[in-house]
C-alpha cells in the first residue's frame, strides 16, 4: 500500500514536471522574441555578462560615492570630540 502510494505521488510530480518544463520552454521562447523584436529596432540585446542591466539593454545606475573630502573631516572633528569628552568623563569618574 505504501509503494503504491509512492508511485502515485512520483507520477503526480512527473505530471507537474511536464507542466512546469513547457511553461519554461514558453517563457524562453516568448523572451527570446522579445529580444529579436530589440534587435529588429536596432537596440542591442540585453549582455550575458555579470553586469547588472535593464531589460533594455541599458547599464543600471551607478552607485552614489562615499563621503567628500570635506564631509570626511567635518566628521573626523566630530568623532574626536566625542571621544575626547568620553575620555574627559571617564577620567573625572575614575577620580571620584
């Protein structure tokens, strides 16, 4: 009984298989046209590459760069004071 009921959940998931195959073979197929229909318009199709792009063949934006140099020292002031009055009230605890 149990067997019999392995084989029928295996012929179940061989059925979904199936499905699931021919949907995968339909989205390629329908992709694909979409990208000779870019090429027909004369944009280049989408890269392989490991570069992130749209589907329109354009490169995603760049990512924003870090702090300016006067950003970079406006906060280095800043962190030193901080630590300067950490250091001020530790020293003024460790006297009381």
């Amino acid at each position: 009984m149990a067997n019999r009921l392995i084989e029928l959940a295996i012929e179940a998931l061989e059925t979904q298989r199936s499905v699931i195959d021919k949907e995968i073979t339909a989205l390629r197929a329908g992709f694909r046209a979409g990208i000779r229909a870019l090429q027909a318009r004369g944009k280049p199709a989408p890269r392989k590459s490991g570069k992130r792009t749209s589907p329109i063949g354009k490169s995603a934006p760049k990512k924003k760069r870090g702090m300016s140099a006067a950003a970079k020292k406006a906060q280095s002031l800043r962190m030193k004071a901080y630590w300067a009055k950490r250091r001020k009230q530790k020293s003024e605890a460790s006297q009381k």
